[in-house]
C-alpha cells in the first residue's frame, strides 16, 4: 500500500471513530432514560395537572403538553382542546422535565442538536398553552453554558422571572455536574458561578445533577450524584455566592444513582427517589433574604393617608392601624402642649373681641 493509500485509510478510519462517538453521544443526550430525569408531571393545590407525554394521534411521533383539571379532563381553554404540541427540536427529541411556576406559565426542558453543537433547550408558555413571546426566540431559548454540551436533567423557575436548569455536562472526561442561571430574558446570567455555571468536578468519578428543589423561605437545593470507586449523592444548598454541601449519603456500588431527588422534608433537606410528580407555584430564590423581605413588605397593610386623614377613606372606614398606633404612642407632654396651644388660642379670639367693642 502506498503512503497517500495509507494515509487516506487512516483519515476514513478516524473519520468513522470519529462518527461512531459523536452518534453514542447524541443517543445519550437526546434519548434519555425517563429514570434519569426531572419529572414530566406538575400538579397543583387545587388537583390540576399539566403534564408532557408523547403524542397520541395516530402515527404521531412528537410529545405534547397537557393541561388537566382536577376530575382529569382535558382544558378546553389550554392549548387546542387541552394539549399542545411540544417542540424541542425539529427531529422531535424528548423533553427532560416540566415545571410551572407562580404565575402559570410553563417550563420544559431539552436537549437539541444545532449546527453540529449540543445545546440545552428550555421552552416557556403561557398559562393558556401559548408560547411565551417575552422568552427566548419565540418562546424558546437555546444555550451553550461555558461551552459544555449539557443534558439538563431538571429545572426550577425563580420568583425574579429567571431560571435554575441543572445536569450534567457529558463532553469532558469525567462528566461533570452543572447548575447554570438564566435570567429573566433567557440570556445565560454570567454573574452566577464562574461565567453563569456552577459546576461540581472529581478528577476520579463521574457527577451528575439530577434535581432541584424549593425548601423553606424559597431557598434552593440541588442533589448531585457521583458514580465511580466511592458512589454518592450529594444535597448542594445554592444559595449565593458560595454553594454548599449540607448532606452526603453512600451509594451501593453499581448503582448509578441517577434517580436520585432532593426534596425538603421535616424541616430539612433530604434524599428521595423516583419522578413523583412537582408541585406548581414554589417560589424559590438564590436570596431567600431578599425574598422574605419581599413577601413582608407584600403582607404589610397599606396606609394612603400615612397615618392620617385619607381623602379616599369612605365616611364608615374603620381607622387604620397605623393611626391608632400613631394616636397610642403620644404621650402626656405632647397631650399637655396640644392643650396649651388650644387654650392661647381661645384667650387670643376672646381679646380681640373685647377689644373690637371697645372700638365700637
């Protein structure tokens, strides 16, 4: 065999490696293991329920999204007759989690092939199945986050109107797990982590982020596994700057762990498994002090009048508690000079009366 032979079977040989991995690559990302991601399934208080499922037209291939009431029958206002199509990309590729958040509005996530580049998909529509124009392109937004190829396993809406997404970023070796921030605008929030992600790196083990969670005061969590010589699953608190491990519980070797979930229990985080459904309208933050000053002020009772008189109060309005508060907190000195002004005055009115029939 020649060299220009050699060398032209060498570049077919890297060429179908080449090829061969970047297909079991794809496979991974778009084609996950429901086990291995968030849920597909948001309920709320009152027993509505919005779900993805695949299409169940006949000889459909995509997914859609469904909005039920609580007796389980489809919502005539959501979509066209109670479901809508759901698109991650045009070769119909699975979504990975659902969410709803205080608003109404609806959160999917994916994953996509776009110009030969991963990228995470997040979609976001309207209460009544429309897509949300103020998001992304359309409704949808396309990330790269630092350049990592990521599968996002979960996502949790912010009381800000932005977006946690957590996963695991499959283009490096060993995998790592990621965190990044979106902001209201569905731009990558650079100021969060390093460069908008947090990631969770072992020089020795694989690590994956497989959920997020709401616990008390809207502080948010995320459950990190790690797959190697010393399995684990790890409770992360994200609060900002600086994340922090809260928990940490062995793995049984061989498992891989993925259908790990965090979920705030008792009083405190802790570790559950499985893809129950989520519940709708969590209000969660990265500044659960923030927060709770927000929902303070919100609770406060308002005082146009500022304590005093209102010209918008009816005739029969119960006085404010700010005014009675202001009117018990004078005390005897501040009675006493009202008095003494009162009385100057009436000696003041009572002279110049005298003086005007002196007058006369």
């Amino acid at each position: 065999m020649s060299w220009p032979q050699a060398m032209t079977v060498a570049k077919l040989r890297h060429a179908v490696r080449f090829a061969s991995v970047a297909a079991a690559y794809a496979f991974a990302l778009l084609a996950p293991d429901p086990a291995h991601c968030g849920s597909l399934t948001v309920r709320d208080a009152a027993g509505d329920q919005w779900r993805a499922v695949s299409d169940p037209a006949d000889g459909a291939q995509g997914y859609v999204l469904e909005h039920l009431d609580a007796d389980g029958r489809l919502d005539p206002n959501f979509g066209h007759g109670g479901r809508r199509p759901l698109t991650i990309s045009a070769t119909d590729d699975a979504p990975t989690a659902l969410r709803v958040d205080d608003g109404g509005r609806i959160w999917a996530s994916g994953a996509s092939i776009a110009g030969g580049q991963p990228q995470v998909v997040i979609l976001r529509y309207l209460p009544d199945g429309a897509p949300d124009l103020r998001w992304g392109v359309q409704g949808k937004a396309q990330v790269v986050p630092g350049g990592l190829a990521i599968k996002p396993n979960d996502l949790l809406p912010l009381a800000d109107g932005s977006l946690l997404v957590a996963g695991v970023a499959a283009n490096v070796e060993p995998t790592r797990a990621v965190v990044f921030h979106l902001a209201a605008d569905g731009s990558l929030d650079l100021s969060f982590g390093t460069r908008g992600t947090w990631q969770r790196t072992d020089a020795a083990q694989d690590l994956t982020a497989t959920s997020l969670a709401v616990g008390d005061g809207g502080a948010v969590a995320a459950c990190v596994v790690a797959r190697g010589d010393h399995p684990a699953a790890e409770i992360w608190s994200l609060a900002m700057p600086t994340p922090k491990l809260v928990e940490q519980q062995a793995l049984d070797p061989g498992r891989d762990g993925e259908d790990m979930r965090v979920a705030w229990s008792g009083m405190h985080w802790a570790f559950g498994t499985g893809n129950a459904p989520t519940l709708a309208g969590l209000r969660a933050t990265l500044d659960p002090a923030g927060l709770a000053a927000e929902r303070a002020a919100a609770s406060a009772p308002s005082d146009p009048g500022q304590g005093g008189f209102s010209p918008f109060a009816s005739d029969g309005a119960a006085p404010s508690s700010t005014a009675g508060a202001t009117a018990e907190a004078r005390s005897p000195s501040d009675t006493l000079v009202a008095a003494g002004v009162a009385l100057v005055a009436i000696v003041a009115v009572i002279v110049s009366l005298r003086m005007r029939r002196r007058g006369t």
